[in-house]
C-alpha cells in the first residue's frame, strides 16, 4: 500500500503482507482465517489476483490451515 494515500490507483492490485489491516481485509473479504491469508499473501506476493485466485480455491476445498 502506498504511503501517501491519495496515490492508490496503482496499489489497488497489490496485496501487501506485511499491513494488518490488509492481510485482515483480505481474509474478511475472502471468508477465510488471517492465518491462511498471511500465507496465501506469502506464497503469492503482492500480486492480488493470483492471491485471490488462491484464496477461492482454499475455500471451495473448505481447507483451513488453522
């Protein structure tokens, strides 16, 4: 996520691991455990749609690492 917060057009399909509140976002948003986000995040880096790509199929297998 960019530092200065009026400059986000180009971060919106970047998923930074390293922010609370993102790694939080994206489990909500996915329906899945922050535990499995932070990996899923991990794994993939900041691409967002490999991630949310990812985080799909963990919940269509209904898998759960915690």
């Amino acid at each position: 996520m960019a530092d200065d917060k009026t400059k986000t057009a180009a971060d919106r399909r970047l998923v930074s691991g390293t922010q609370k509140y993102e790694v939080d976002y994206f489990a909500r948003k996915h329906g899945i455990a922050a535990a499995d986000a932070r990996r899923i995040i991990k794994q993939h880096g900041s691409d967002r749609d490999a991630a949310d790509k990812a985080a799909s199929r963990l919940k269509a297998r209904g898998e759960s690492v915690s």
